[in-house]
C-alpha cells in the first residue's frame, strides 16, 4: 500500500510543477519581449498567449491527473480493503480457535 501512496505523493508533485510552470509564464515575457509588440485578435500577444496556455493547454492536463488519481485511489482502496478482510479473518480464527481450546470470550 505504501508503494500506491508514494506514487500518488510524486503525482501530486509532477501536477504541481506542470501546473506552476504554465501558470507563471510571465518571465518568457521580459527574455522574449517582442511578444508584448504584436496583437492576437485584437488583444495583446502577451495576455492572448497566457489565455491559451493557462487555461486550454492546462484543461487537458487536469483530466488526465484525475483519471490516474482516481487509479491510485482506486488501488489504494483495493489493498485497504483486502487488509480488513484478512484482519478480520484472523480475529475471527483467533476466536475460534480459543473457543475450540475451551476459552470462552
């Protein structure tokens, strides 16, 4: 289960850092500062292209986060659940088994 964790957790991180570096883009302006000169439909280069990569760049990359964090989740729930169960058949062995020795509980 620890391994389904520590793959959502580094996840989590990549998510992170994709989104922080499609979301802070303004420093391409001040190394290339020719795209603040020019228009895009009437808007300036600059905000069309923060428009385009933060929002429509980044609507994709959200879906596909969700889809594999929803698989580790799943996985994670998976091994949870079988933990219980094998949990709960040993008490019940153990009950069993004091029962049978003559124990009562």
């Amino acid at each position: 289960m620890q391994k389904a964790y520590k793959k959502e957790c580094w996840l989590a991180l990549i998510a992170f850092g994709i989104v922080t570096l499609l979301t802070h883009i303004f420093p391409m302006y001040f190394l290339f500062p020719g795209l603040t000169e020019f228009t895009i439909m009437g808007f300036p280069a600059h905000y069309f292209l923060t428009l385009i990569i933060g929002w429509l760049v980044l609507i994709p990359l959200y879906w596909i986060y969700i889809n594999l964090s929803e698989n580790i989740d799943d996985e994670i729930r998976e091994t949870s659940t079988r933990a219980v169960e094998l949990e709960e058949m040993k008490d019940y062995a153990d009950k069993n088994a004091k029962q049978a020795a003559g124990g009562a509980e």
